[in-house]
C-alpha cells in the first residue's frame, strides 16, 4: 500500500532538512510520496533527488513558503 508522508523542516538548521529528507524516502516504492513543508527553496536536494531517481513537485505553501511532493520513479529499497 502507497504511503503518503509529511515531514516538516521549518526551523532546521543546514544539513539536517536535507537528511532528514533522505532518511525518509531512503526505501521508496513507486506510488509513495513525501510532502515536505519548507520555508527555503533547497536546489541542493533537487540535485540529489534527481541524481537518486527521485522527482517533485514545487507549490506554495499554506502554513509554509513551499510544500514540495517528492516521489520515487521506481522502487528504492528494501
């Protein structure tokens, strides 16, 4: 069954939303997707997401500045 996660990093200091992010999606399946709530626009992590087979999605935010899904373009882990 897909999971659909929300993980909110508003606050965090530099690297810990980055790890925190993929911390999470580290075992991905296709169909399962992170929203994360965040108030930077983090291009560090667009690089790595598209280096590890991962897409997303940018739009604002409403209790953030953005609200980025992030989902896996096939199965990741275990």
């Amino acid at each position: 069954m897909p999971r659909d996660l929300t993980l909110d990093v508003r606050g965090m200091d530099p690297p810990e939303p980055i790890e925190r992010v993929l911390e999470t999606i580290a075992d991905f399946k296709v169909g399962d997707k992170l929203k994360l709530v965040i108030d930077c626009m983090p291009h560090p992590l667009f690089r790595i997401l598209e280096r590890g087979g991962y897409d997303h999605h940018v739009e604002p935010g409403t209790e953030s500045l953005y609200l980025i899904t992030i989902w896996a373009l096939s199965d990741q882990g275990g």
